[in-house]
C-alpha cells in the first residue's frame, strides 16, 4: 500500500461493484434565482447542455465557473469532461483507451479530481487526477474495487456495494468506520457541517430515508423521507435538499415535513431527471436525463 501525497490524502474499503451497461443519458442546465427555500427554477431556460446518443452523466462542478462529467464515447469508454461556462468549452481532463473513468468529483484539497475508474483489468480503483492536467496517479494500490464516495476532512465516506450496501468512512489506516448498511448509492456531505448523509435504499413499495452520521461527534440523526422511487439527492446549502421524480424537481427543508415542487422540465426526448449539480455562484441547476 503506498500514498501518493500527504495533504489530500484518502482511504478506500469496497467490495464488488459494477460500472457497466449505462444507459444513453444527457445533461441539462436551466437558470435559478433565490437561495435556500426562496430558490426558483427558471424552466422555461432549460435546454440541453449534451445531446448525443452516448452516456453524458455524474455533473459535479468543482469550482464557481467549472463542472466536470462522466462521458462515453462511440466505443463506449467513459472519459472525464470539463466544461467550462465561462468559455462555453468542453476539455477533456482523460481521454484513455484502455479504462473509464466515472463519478468524478473535486477532492477536498482542490489538488485533483478524483475518479473511480474501471482499469483494463476490470479493477476498480481512485485514481486522482489533478487539475493542472498532469498525469493521473493511483490513489491506494490495493483496495478495490471502489463504488461512489464523498469527502469530509480530506479523507472518503464510501458506498461499498455487497449484499447488504454499507457505507464506510476511513477516519485512518486501520480506522475504518461503518456507518450504516442498506444504502442507497447518494452519499453527500452536508455543507458547513462534519455530517455525511446517505439514503436508505428505496423499493418501489417503499421510499428511502435519508440519514445522517456526523463523523466528529458519532451522532445519528433521521432527517426525512426521500421521494417515492428515487436515490438521488444534492444539498443546495446547509438546510436544503433537491430530489426529483420524473421530469419534476422537488425541494424540503431538512426537517420540514413535506417536499415542495420547483417544477418540472418539458422535454419531448428525455425523461427521469437522476443526479444533479447546483452552482449558486452561476444560478445554474445541471440535471441528468435519460433519452426516450
């Protein structure tokens, strides 16, 4: 086992998870305005920022101007874009080959963007790759395979998938710490907290709850319950959520008792908006869709 750098540094424990057999999805943007329970989304600004046949999804931005994505080209290898709202550019951060890369997210130290890429050998590992567009280094050379995941203090509360789901904080080398089983595949940090929140996992009967474990003080709270079918959700600030069902984008205060309706996106080819990236900085909301 081996670190490649000491500031921003991460521990992984997962078991099998599988990356393959993505759907043809989109991204799209539209405009907001208001903050917290006062946000609006401006529907009639939505428009496509992707539209191709290929799988375009997992936006997360990495900074005020900057969102990067999972994309797959015509062979079906998955590549890391940035887009760039400033420039209206796409650039690719990968374009390899041999492996794809998946669910790319800013590391806490703002160094690399960080990836679970699928290897040629079907391994599944973190790989970093920093954002002055050096080579990209393997994380930690000996845990995999590893599925979704989010930061708290530099270190990765992990969705490890088996029978059941868990998820995993790596508090230090030998100091792993379960968190919950049972999972869903979200995993958020909540903003300005040291909470990590997750979903329990959703059935068509019944509706995820989404919890929280704080990892300074080991307290446990049971925040609400998700929307019916769903397993996605995003953190707009310290007390607002955002989950969607269909087309329809709904948001709650975390210990509000019901879910509040934002609107909904018309499209004649796409449907089932599922992960979602918001920009208070731009007033953007970016959501992925499938094609009909």
């Amino acid at each position: 086992m081996k670190y490649l750098f000491a500031t921003c540094y991460i521990l992984f424990l997962a078991s099998m998870f599988s990356l393959q057999a993505q759907t043809g999805t989109d991204l799209w943007v539209m405009n907001t305005s208001g903050k917290g329970s006062n946000l609006k989304l401006l529907t009639e600004s939505a428009h496509t920022l992707t539209d191709r046949a290929e799988y375009d999804n997992q936006p997360n931005f990495i900074n005020e101007y900057q969102l990067v994505f999972s994309a797959a080209d015509e062979n079906g290898n998955h590549d890391i874009i940035v887009y760039n709202f400033e420039s209206d550019k796409f650039t690719n951060l990968s374009k390899t080959s041999d492996r794809s890369e998946f669910s790319p997210s800013i590391t806490d130290c703002g160094m690399y963007i960080a990836a679970v890429v699928m290897e040629p050998d079907k391994k599944q590992r973190i790989w970093l790759y920093p954002t002055s567009f050096e080579d990209a280094e393997l994380l930690y050379d000996d845990i995999e395979p590893v599925g979704y995941y989010d930061w708290y203090d530099n270190k990765a509360a992990m969705f490890v998938l088996g029978d059941p789901n868990k998820l995993i904080y790596a508090r230090g080398r030998n100091d792993l710490v379960e968190i919950d089983s049972g999972i869903a595949r979200t995993v958020k940090k909540r903003p300005k907290t040291s909470e990590i929140t997750y979903m329990t996992q959703p059935s068509e009967e019944v509706s995820g709850i989404i919890k929280s474990f704080d990892i300074e003080s080991g307290k446990r709270e049971v925040y609400l319950t998700g929307i019916s079918g769903a397993q996605d959700f995003i953190w707009i600030d310290k007390n607002h959520l955002l989950m969607a069902s269909g087309n329809e984008i709904f948001i709650r205060k975390y210990k509000d008792e019901n879910w509040k309706s934002l609107g909904k996106i018309n499209s004649d080819t796409h449907e089932n908006i599922t992960r979602m990236a918001y920009s208070e900085d731009l007033n953007v909301l970016v959501v992925a869709m499938n094609r009909k």
